[in-house]
C-alpha cells in the first residue's frame, strides 16, 4: 500500500492507486465528495496517482441530497467501506463517539488511513485511537476537527514547532460568535438570534454542544494534547456557554472597553509546571484581535517562546471551510501512501508528548488569578452596595471600576463592576455569599475579563 507505483509500458512511473470511502454523508460528507470530484484531475496530475472514489456510508441510502452519485457507491453497513480492499483511505465523518470508534479502531487495525473530523471522539478516546495508529501502522489525520479552515493543527505540528506555547486561546465556535456578533450589532436578544440560527442550521442537533460549551471544550482538549502532551479530564476544567449572556450585558462590556466573547483559554507556566484549561464567555479589550473577530468566523491565538504572539482567522465550520481542511489531509494521505515521511502518532511521538505532559499538573482553583466582570440586579434600599462591598473586602477582592445604571420604573437598578486580578477559589465563595442577600434579585452574573498573558 505504501509503494509510490510501478513501472509503466513507456518506462515512466504509472499512478499509484489510492481508494477512498467516506463513512458518514452529511453536510461535511457531500462537501468533501463535491469537491474532490471537481479537483481529482488536477490532484491526480500533480501527485501522479489514481484516485478513486470507492463509495459512502449512510443511514438512509433513500434521503435526499444536494450531491448525487451512483446508487451502487452507496452503502448502509460502515464495514463495506472499511472493508473494503480496494479502499486505502477512511474518511470518518459520521460524528458520535460509539460507532465511529468502533470504525475507525477497526481501520486501523487494519493499517488504513483514518481522516476525521470527530472531535468529540478524539477528545473521549484520542489516546485509545493514538495507541492503534502507533501499534498498527495506519494513519490518523485530523485538522478538520478544529477551527475548520484554520490550519491550526498542521500549525502546532509544524510550522510552530519550535515553540513552547505559553498561552492558546481563540473563539473556536462558530455558533456562539455568530450569536454574540447579531446580539451586538442589530441589538437583538439572545432567543431572537438562536431561532435564526436554527433556522440557517448553525446549530447542532443536540444545542447543549455549542451553548453550553461543550463543542469548544473538545477543540480546546485537542489543542491542549498537541501542545502540551496532556489530556485533560472535564473535571479539570472550567466550561460555561452563553444563554446567560444577555444583551444589557453586551452594551454594559462596551461601556467599560470590551466585547463579550466565548472563548477556549488554555494556559502554562513553565517555571512552576502549572496548566489550565477554561471555556467561557469574556470581555476581551476592544483593541486585540480577537475582539473584532465576527459571525461565524473563529480566530485563535498563540503565544510561543519562539514566534511570539501569532493569530489565525478564518471560517470555522460550514461545508466548504471543513471539506478544505479534511482534503488537506487526504493529500498528506497521498503523500505518506507514496512513501513520504510524513507519519504522524508514531511511538516516538507519543513518547515525546508522554515526557511533555509528565511535567505539568493541572492548577487548583487557588492557583487561577483572574480579573472578572459582575453585574448584580439590587433592590433600591439603603445600605445595598455597603452589603456587596463587605463581602468583596471579606474576600480580598479588590474593585477597579463601578457603573450603576437605573431601571426607571422600578424599585431596582442594575450594578456592575470590574475587578482587579484574584483567585477563581476567592470569586467562588463570594459568589455563595451574594446569593444569600435578600436584596440581590437575581443570581449574579459573572465574567471573566480576558487579558493575554494573565
């Protein structure tokens, strides 16, 4: 499977066969065909081989779809495709975590090519699929899992490889930007702007992955592991989404000198061997990039030793952004295939994240410093704010700006404030200790307030 071809009758090399099956025919699926039916004459000149399209996996072989090919290419049972002998690359795009660890665990074992776009499945069993490419051979290619378009894994692999990465943080959901952006921009509320996202399908079938953040802690896991050489447990991390996000919240950032963001941070200090990892909606400083990085677009931001600060913008999801980055795999595929040494997750790569991920341990709750962003609903009577502030000063948490807004018409009013850095552990209990006050309304939001480096 991996020669790079034989000997023609005219004493050239001929093409190297290479066959492909797509498990999973969805959005991404129909994507990834169209365009490689489009493109495969010019790949195959500049590559010198035979690509052919074996056939696809779907649940419904009777559903219709934009893209139409061959009733016989069509299959029900994923094992035809992996089976498949004349098939060398797998390309998983089926979703969920049973079945398509099953699949592609099977692939490997078989020494084939898996390309996924699975990031929940490499987030709950990327070191059980990494030990198999490593034990059998295969090859398990991945860059359409994250940010789409963004060439963010190729990035962290190879181009900024001689870096340490102090500091990784990005929007990496495309659903909850295009929200956040339409809330700001035409001042419209959170569930008007949800129903239309529904409509557009931005948002998955199950709305808990991208509004509670679950999505984003995924992408965030990957990142972490080819940075850092760890998996990281949800125990370990903070995860938040953004319904309670609200538009005065949105107008309030602006008036202290930021926009609200939802946000993966994954942070390492190399002198005391800490780590974390936290998903969260933030106010980020009006001038930084990401600040001004809309709709469904993502923008990541690394931090190395080496390189600096670099930032990466470009489509997140949708068919074409995600189709592009699973066929950038199915090149390097080709190329490995051919006999470039181009294997990735062999033993010595997962021995050298191992050794990498040995020297860190994630950071407790007392070792987070964070400055937040607080808005309380108050009862108008007197002596409120002195209850607020006497918890404050009982914790240590100290306050950099105030701005209160009154609510006309009623016997409430609206108090924000920012803080300056203190611990997430600090935060949290004076958070227990606000919701017991009789003249708090509402159970206060809080957010973090993001600043680079910190």
């Amino acid at each position: 499977m991996g020669n790079n071809g034989t000997k023609n009758n005219k004493g050239g090399v001929a093409p190297l066969k290479i066959g492909l099956g797509i498990i999973g025919f969805g959005t991404v699926g129909q994507g990834v065909w169209k365009h490689l039916a489009a493109t495969k004459k010019n790949m195959e000149v500049r590559m010198n081989v035979k690509i052919e399209l074996i056939g696809v996996c779907v649940r419904d072989p009777n559903k219709t779809r934009a893209v139409k090919i061959p009733r016989t290419q069509i299959h029900t049972a994923p094992n035809d495709i992996v089976d498949d002998p004349r098939v060398n690359i797998v390309c998983e795009l089926m979703g969920g975590t049973t079945l398509a660890r099953e699949v592609t665990l099977r692939a490997l074992r078989m020494g084939k090519v898996v390309i996924s776009a699975n990031k929940a499945l490499i987030c709950e069993h990327g070191a059980e699929i990494f030990k198999a490419v490593s034990e059998y051979g295969g090859q398990y290619l991945f860059e359409a899992s994250v940010a789409g378009g963004i060439p963010i894994i190729k990035s962290l692999r190879e181009g900024l490889v001689a870096n340490r990465f102090s500091e990784i943080a990005g929007i990496i959901n495309g659903t909850c930007n295009y929200l956040l952006t339409r809330m700001e921009k035409e001042g419209l509320s959170y569930e008007t702007v949800l129903q239309d996202a529904r409509r557009l399908g931005y948002v998955e079938a199950d709305e808990s992955l991208d509004l509670d953040g679950i999505d984003a802690y995924h992408k965030a896991v990957i990142l972490a592991f080819l940075a850092h050489g760890k998996w990281i447990p949800r125990r370990n991390t903070l995860v938040e989404g953004i319904r309670n996000v609200t538009l005065e919240d949105i107008q309030r950032a602006r008036d202290f000198g930021y926009r609200i963001k939802h946000l993966a941070v994954i942070r390492r200090n190399f002198a005391k061997g800490l780590m974390t990892l936290g998903v969260y909606p933030a106010l980020i400083p009006l001038d930084k990039v990401l600040a001004r990085v809309d709709d469904v677009y993502n923008g990541i931001s690394l931090t190395g030793d080496v390189v600096g600060t670099t930032t990466l913008v470009g489509r997140g999801a949708g068919q074409d952004a995600t189709a592009s980055a699973v066929i950038g795999d199915i090149v390097d595929a080709i190329r490995t295939l051919k006999g470039a040494s181009l294997k990735f997750l062999t033993r010595e790569d997962l021995d050298s994240y191992a050794a990498l991920g040995s020297t860190v341990r994630m950071a407790s709750q007392e070792e987070i410093h964070t400055s937040f962003y607080l808005r309380f609903l108050l009862r108008d009577t007197h002596g409120v704010s002195a209850e607020v502030y006497r918890i404050l000063a009982e914790e240590k948490i100290s306050v950099a700006r105030v701005v209160q807004y009154e609510n006309p018409g009623t016997r409430h009013g609206t108090h924000t404030l920012s803080t300056y850095p203190v611990t997430e552990a600090a935060m949290e209990r004076a958070l227990r200790k606000f919701r017991r006050l009789r003249n708090v309304l509402d159970r206060p939001l809080v957010l973090r307030i993001f600043a680079p480096g910190n």
